[in-house]
C-alpha cells in the first residue's frame, strides 16, 4: 500500500501521478448547442478516450473518472438508462484499444446496482486487462466517498470483529486498506470541468491534500492542451502537507 498523505510526505514529481477527474458540463454542452443531453454524453466519451490516450503519453499512473455518481440515480429516468447503455457501448468498444496501449481498467464503486449484463462485462475488461501496468483506469460508477468510508467500515469490522470492542485501535491505518482504491496513491491532482467548484461527494477521504482544479470548459471541450495547462498549474503548486515554506525551503531534512 501507499502510504497516507495524513502518515508520511508522499512522493512528488513534475506531473501527477494520479490524476482524478470530475467530468462535468456534458449536458450543458449539449443544451447551448440546441442538441440533446444525449450528444453531450457521446460527445464526453470521446474526450475520455482522448484523455486516458494523452495521460498514458504523459506518464499519469492512475487516472480516476467519476462516471456517475450515487446520486446521479436522480435524474430522469431516460437520462440514467441512456448513461447505463453508453457505459455498456464504450466498455464493449474499447476494450481492445485498452488491450494494446496497456491501460488497467477497474471499476469502483456499488456495482450490484447495475444490471447483470453490465456486471458482466465490467469483470471481464476488468480481467482481460489485470496484466496491464502502463496506466491504471479508474471508472468510479455508482460511487460515492461516504459510500466508500461506510462500506471499508463494514469490511474492516468483518474482518477484525474484536474492533467493535476495542474502538481506540481504530485508526487510519486499519480502515485505509478496506477502502475501495486502497491499491492507489492518492491523488496528486483533481481537476473538475464544468464550472462547479465542488467535490460532489467523490473521493472525499482520498482527497485530503489533492491540489484542486477547476476549468469553466465542459468535458467534451477538454483535450490534450487543457490538460497541460492543468499541469502547469499543478506545477506552480506548493505542497506543503502541513509545514512550512521554509521547511520545503530547507530540502529534505525539514520533513
Ligand atoms: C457529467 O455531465 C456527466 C455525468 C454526470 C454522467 P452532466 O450530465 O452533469 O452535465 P451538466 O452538469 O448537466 O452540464
Ligand atoms: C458529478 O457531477 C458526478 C459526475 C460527473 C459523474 P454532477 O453533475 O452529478 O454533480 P452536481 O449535481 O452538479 O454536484
Ligand atoms: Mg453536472
């Protein structure tokens, strides 16, 4: 496992190494060009392939999408059926090209809400691609950061039951395993799209000390070149986790 942010520095470098993005504005894109909602989430698939191609270019590791959310079961019902189809259409379509350029993908997320079809074919591009190691793919679906702190929760009193007895040795450590991105580092580097400036319950446990940012470009409009200006940003950011300036001035022997 890596460690904590909260437990020890983690490790830097010029571009993220996990990158989590909050792919927001396909509806609106959509509506200001007179065109369905519909369009904006096809048109949102293809900047999700144009985005996993130039992170994998770019030497991100993990790349996390939230695809919907637990709440997103709010929208109108065509809505929720159409985004079911278009995940199931994209993962039948894409799993070769994930195959050649390397890409690991792996769903997180309730999943038991979806229909067996999609179940399926989420366990099969998640085997068929298990051997992959150039990036790491998070789709997060049906997925929502207090979801996840109760359901590593459950897990961690189910394997260590003695814990409901002895609530102080309760800590980080023991739940972080059980969480559902616990073979990840946590990310470096949030960007949302879209215009909101909010986390709209994503990661919220792993977000402790991601640098945050957010574009007024809707998804479908984010390419390659928004990325790097992402990048850049990031870049100027200083990591402090805690200290001081002049400690990170001071090199390594401030930590
Ligand atoms: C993000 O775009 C995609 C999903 C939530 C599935 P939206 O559909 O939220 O687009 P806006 O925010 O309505 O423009
Ligand atoms: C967040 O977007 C979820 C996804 C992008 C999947 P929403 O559009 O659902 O978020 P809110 O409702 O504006 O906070
Ligand atoms: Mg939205």
């Amino acid at each position: 496992m890596f460690p904590s942010s909260t437990q020890a520095i983690p490790e830097q470098s010029a571009v993220p190494r996990h990158l989590a993005i909050i792919m927001d504005g396909n509806g609106r894109w959509a509506t200001e060009r007179f065109l369905p909602r519909s369009a904006g989430h096809a048109r949102g698939v293809q900047a999700v392939r144009r985005i996993v191609e130039a992170c994998g270019r770019r030497n991100v590791r993990y790349l996390t999408l939230f695809a919907f959310s637990s709440e997103n079961w709010r929208r109108p019902r065509e809505e929720v059926s159409l985004l079911m189809r278009l995940f199931i259409q994209t993962l039948e379509k894409e799993v070769d090209k994930l195959e050649e350029q390397g890409v690991r993908l792996r769903v997180v997320g309730d999943v038991s809400a979806f229909e067996p079809r999609l179940r399926q074919l989420i366990e099969m591009v998640e085997t068929r691609t298990a051997h992959n190691t150039l990036l790491n793919l998070t789709v997060a679906a049906n997925y929502g950061g207090r979801w996840d702190i109760l359901q590593a929760m459950r897990h961690m009193l189910r394997a260590e039951p003695e814990l409901a007895t002895h609530l102080n040795d309760i800590d980080e450590a023991r739940l972080a395993p059980h969480l559902s991105m616990a073979w990840a580092p946590e990310p470096d580097l949030f960007i949302r799209t879209g215009g909101e400036q909010r986390v709209s319950n994503f990661l919220i446990w792993q977000l402790a000390y991601t640098e945050l940012y957010f574009t007024d470009s809707y998804w479908p409009d984010f390419d390659a070149n928004a990325l790097d200006r992402a990048f850049a940003w990031y870049r100027s950011r200083e990591r402090r986790f805690g200290r001081t300036s002049e400690q990170l001035a001071d090199g390594p022997a401030g930590r």
